[in-house]
C-alpha cells in the first residue's frame, strides 16, 4: 500500500479513498483510483487537495466505487451552491444508534404533527405561531437526518 498524503488527509474524497482501499488495492494509490473512476490523475490529487471541486458526475463515481454513499450529500452540503446550509449528515453510525434516533425522532414527529394541526387549523399564521413553526422545521430537518443515515447505512451494507 503506498503511503498515505498528508496534505490531503482531511479531503471527504481522500478519506473516502483511504477507507475504500481497504477493501480495494488499487484504490490506495491515486494512479488505481483514477483509473478506476476514469478521471486524469492530477484532477484527482487537485480534487483531495481542495484546489478544484469535483463536478457532480465524479462524486456519483466515487461515492460508487468508493462505498462511500455520504459523499453525495457532503457534496451538496459543503460545495453545491444550492444545498449550502443543509444539515449535516453523520457519515459513521452504528445501526443500533441511528434506530434509537429514528424512534427519537419519530416521536417528535407526532408532536410536530399536533402542532401544525393547531397552527394551520384557523388557515391563519400569526406572528406568535411563528416559532412554533419553526419547532416544526427543526423536527423535520432531524427526521431528515436520522433518514439520511439509515440510507447511507444500507447503501453501504448491500455492497
């Protein structure tokens, strides 16, 4: 295994890479990597040095060959103009973990459930209901998570 790139090392996409070779060889080097995603080997080192970002094409392909699901929504929360600000999703979760906040937060839901039917159920918001709503979006945007992980957990687990 040739050795690991320091300068990279906090790269989501060499990480990845670190984690895939250990089930991949030619994934430990970034000559086996870009041939395996098709790329040119100085766009890869360029994207795990942060100097470019990977177009959305090159993160579908590493986040297959890699195994590495969260890429995809790391990328849309961390470099995609349009998903800048999304929640953050934990990439390493036990199963066990992301079902106790799966049931966590469905219980939420129910709340959050309740509650909309009181804000919504005059067909009017005031401005006192205004945090209540966002209460609500607050539950969803973790109901959205927990739903995330439990994705990436068996995107993972099926390969």
């Amino acid at each position: 295994m040739s050795k690991f790139a320091t300068k990279a090392a906090g790269n989501m996409f060499c990480q990845a890479r670190y984690e895939a070779a250990k089930f991949n060889e030619r994934l430990s080097s970034r000559e086996g990597a870009a041939e395996e995603l098709g790329v040119d080997r100085t766009r890869l080192a360029r994207i795990e040095l942060g100097s470019v970002t990977p177009y959305p094409e090159e993160v579908l392909l590493m986040a297959d060959i890699y195994r590495a699901p969260e890429l995809k929504g790391n990328y849309c929360r961390e470099m995609c103009p349009l998903g800048k600000g999304m929640p953050k999703i934990e990439s390493h979760q036990d199963l066990d973990r992301i079902t106790l906040r799966a049931l966590y937060s469905f219980r939420k839901i129910n709340e959050a459930k309740e509650l909309l039917l009181d804000i919504t159920a005059d067909g009017v918001i005031t401005e006192d209901e205004k945090p209540d709503l966002e209460k609500i979006i607050n539950t969803l945007n973790e109901v959205n998570e927990v739903t995330q992980n439990l994705k990436n957990w068996i995107e993972k687990s099926l390969k």
